[in-house]
C-alpha cells in the first residue's frame, strides 16, 4: 500500500509546529514569483489550516512572519500580521520525474518523514482531480466548492499550468476554462470573484462571468480560486500592443475601442455597485503625497523630481473633482485586457495585490483606471529603442477619445485629476521596477521626469 495512504491519520500532528515542512517551505516559499516578501526575510511559518483535499494531496493557508511581525493572531479573527498563503502540496513516494522544479523536497522528520512533496497544481492528477472538486459542490473541512448552477463543466479536461503569472497561479482547462488560485490570501470576498459575477448580473459582456469558486471559512472567510471561460483565441493588449509597435503598425483604431470598452465596464461597475459623492480630493492628494515621501525614500533617483511631483497632488485640492467615486478595475493596463475576434475583454478584477483587501473592494475615481492604462501604452512604446513616445501619444488620445465617447465626459478635460492619478502610478511603478525590475526602472523614470517638469 502507499506511504501516502496513511496520511489522514498523521494529519493531526500537523496541527504542531510545521515539523515536517517548515524547513523545505521556508527555502521553497522565497523562490516563487508569487511569494511577496521576496526583500523581507522569513521569520516564521505557522501553520493557519490543513485539509486533506484528496489522497495525495493537503490544502494548506500558512502563516508567513517577517522581521517586525508577529504570528499572533488579531482580534475579530483577522488573520495575524505577516502574509497568509495558499499552498497546495502533493505528498508521494515516488513522485514522477517530470514533475521537475514543481519539487519541493523530501521530509526527513516528522509525520511525513520519507515522502516527498511538490508543488500539487503542476500535477495533471492531481489538478483534474481539483476541478472534480469544483464539479460537485460540496465541502472538505473548511473548504466549500461552488458553481454556477445553470453552466455545465464537462469531465475529463486536460489541464495545463501557465508560466507567466505573477502573483497567483492559473490552470488552463481543455482550453474550455481557466481557473486563477490565488497565492496571498487576505479575508473577505476576492474582487476577482465578486465583480465578473455582479457584471454578469449587469449583462456585461466584457467580462468573463464565473462558473465556479472554492472558499474557505477557517481561520477566516476568504476567497481562495475562481473558474471561467478561458478565451482561447485572445490575445493580451500588452503582446499585440508589442507586435504593432515591431510592425511599424498604427494601434490607434484598437486603442480607440479599448477605450470604448473600458467606458463600457466602468458604467456596468457603476450600476452593479453603490456609487459614492464627488472624489474627495483633499484626502486623496494627502495619500498620494504620503506614498511618494515613501517611495522616495527607497529610491534615491526619485528625490530631485519630488518637489515637482508634488505640485501635481497638490493642485487636486483645487482641481474639478471629477466623476464621483464607484468600484474600478483597480490594476488596468494592457496585460489585463484581451482582444478576441473585434472584442476587447477586461480581465483580472483583483486589483493590485499588495494592497489591502478593504482598499481594492473599495470605490474609487475611474480616472484612477484610465491612468493605468495610458501609463501601459508608454511602457509599451519604451520596450525597443529607439523609444516610440509618439506612438505612444497617439494611442493615448485614441483611447481617451474612446472612452469619452461612451462614457459621455473626457478624460482629457480633467487634466488636473490626470494628471495627478498618472504621477501616483508611475510613482508606484518606480518602487515595483526598483525592487523587482531594475533595468526596467529607466521606463517609469522618464513619466516622472516628464510629470515633474511639463505636468503633460
């Protein structure tokens, strides 16, 4: 009989200091793209649930401690300070070789001892096997399965891992459905979940509507996976946005109906969810001004450009207010929109997720969106030299016109809003490309340059 059939009663060990794992995990977490304190250093792994999800394979939400953080959980059942992350573990054996770098490693110690473990989702089984478990609504422990009643997902469907997520990890299944796994997990209702399916509700058709979801309910409520409709034919605006510019081609006619499109989600948004007063620009140019006093502090090549980026929160207090706050996007650039056919489609409503939970559920001026995706064109035109900043402009305009057209006001006539929404992304690009990215840093620099200077 395999090893791996005695798990379930081994299980409640587990419960213990991580014995058996937190050794291999602590190694393993730093590696993963999606880990978060990649420049903190783990402190302490505590383990927050464990579920045997199916035999060979435990659901796992650990605790992960930096330097200055404590494990202790809060009050009201927030999970403790630190990062809270969502681990599916295969255990076997013998694990096939082509499992490759999806290893972990083997467990010498505890109840565990002789097996080894890997990252599960890079398993064919054992990821079938999930969708399964999607298939059937039901719970196991604290995890509850669910899924659109009137949409069938048919058995049998090979499943593929993608490469080139960031921050969570997605299966592509049969080219039918994609299901996202988010990797950091924070309570409450993912906004990746709550918007497509209010959207849905709305008849939007930009968005792909949810079929499927899984949650936990210990050690708090949260979501943890969310199935949909995969585009197989679709292609990402960043990579066509690419293509055009290796081409020599004009993007403007697609930008122009991006634009359109954006428009199109935002007034579904705003009639799916509550919508606020006027932007209340006082209190969101002292937040903006905070985090560049931060970000400056990082990144010393940001200092000489402060007094002149200032300026820009600094005449929203005197600014037109703008459209009134409602739920956004929250992270929108070209790699979170897909083209299918003459489509466009707007993916990925989790937001930025470094930021608080209560932050990306929260409402928000639209212009916030609109910035993010004219920062994308410039990223885009800075990707080969010598440097497109035309192109880049023109595609600007072409979505801004876009927009206007279908959402019935201008971007461009907000000038001073903005302005002020672009500065406070490409601040925010500065500190992600120094940390993460830093030949790409030369990319956000130019805007703050262009932003201090010319306020353009």
């Amino acid at each position: 009989m395999p090893k791996t059939a005695f798990l379930r009663p081994d299980l409640r060990r587990l419960a213990e200091p991580m014995e058996s794992l937190g050794g291999l995990l602590r190694e393993w977490l730093p590696r993963q793209r999606w880990f978060a304190g990649k420049d903190r250093p783990v402190t302490e792994l505590g383990l927050l649930s464990m579920t045997e999800l199916f035999p060979g394979c435990l659901h796992l939400l650990i605790h992960a401690g930096h330097a200055g953080h404590t494990g202790v959980p809060s009050p009201g059942g927030a999970p403790p300070a630190g990062d809270c992350y969502q681990l599916l573990l295969g255990v076997r054996e013998h694990p096939s070789p082509r499992l490759g770098r999806a290893l972990i490693g083997r467990v010498l110690e505890g109840p565990l001892a002789g097996l080894t473990v890997y990252d599960a989702l890079h398993d064919p089984r054992s990821a079938q096997l999930l969708l399964d478990r999607l298939r059937q609504p039901g719970t196991a422990g604290p995890l509850r399965f669910d899924c659109d009643p009137d949409q069938r997902v048919p058995a049998g469907l090979v499943p593929r891992l993608l490469d080139a997520e960031q921050s969570n990890s997605s299966l592509v299944y049969g080219d039918e459905y994609i299901l996202k796994v988010f990797r950091r997990i924070q309570p409450g209702v993912n906004p990746d979940l709550e918007v497509p399916g209010a959207l849905a509700r709305q008849g939007c058709h930009r968005v792909p509507a949810p079929v499927a979801w899984f949650q936990t309910r210990h050690p708090f409520k949260a979501t943890l996976g969310v199935l949909q409709p995969y585009l197989r034919d679709a292609s990402d605006g960043w990579t066509l946005g690419l293509n055009a510019l290796a081409a020599g081609d004009d993007f403007t006619v697609q930008a122009r109906a991006l634009g359109v499109a954006t428009a199109e989600v935002h007034l579904a948004l705003a009639s799916a969810f509550p919508v606020g007063g006027p932007g209340e620009n006082g209190r969101t140019a002292a937040a903006m001004t905070e985090r560049l006093d931060a970000a400056a502090h990082c990144v010393p090549a940001l200092q000489p450009f402060v007094p002149g980026l200032r300026t820009a929160f600094a005449a929203l207090t005197s600014c037109d207010p703008g459209p009134p706050a409602q739920r956004i996007h929250g992270d929108l650039h070209l790699g979170q929109v897909l083209r299918a056919g003459r489509e466009w489609f707007v993916i990925d409503f989790e937001g930025e997720p470094s930021r608080p939970l209560s932050e990306r559920r929260s409402a928000h001026s639209p212009v916030r969106d609109i910035a993010g995706m004219l920062r994308s064109f410039d990223y885009a035109a800075r990707q080969r030299r010598p440097w497109r900043p035309e192109w880049a402009r023109r595609c600007r305009e072409a979505y801004c016109a876009g927009y206007a057209a279908r959402a019935g006001w201008d971007p461009r006539k907000k000038h001073g809003l903005l302005r002020a929404y672009e500065t406070d992304r490409a601040v925010y690009e500065v500190l992600y490309e120094a940390r993460h990215r830093p030949d790409w840093l030369p990319v956000p620099m130019a805007a703050i340059e262009r932003l201090a200077v010319r306020g353009d």
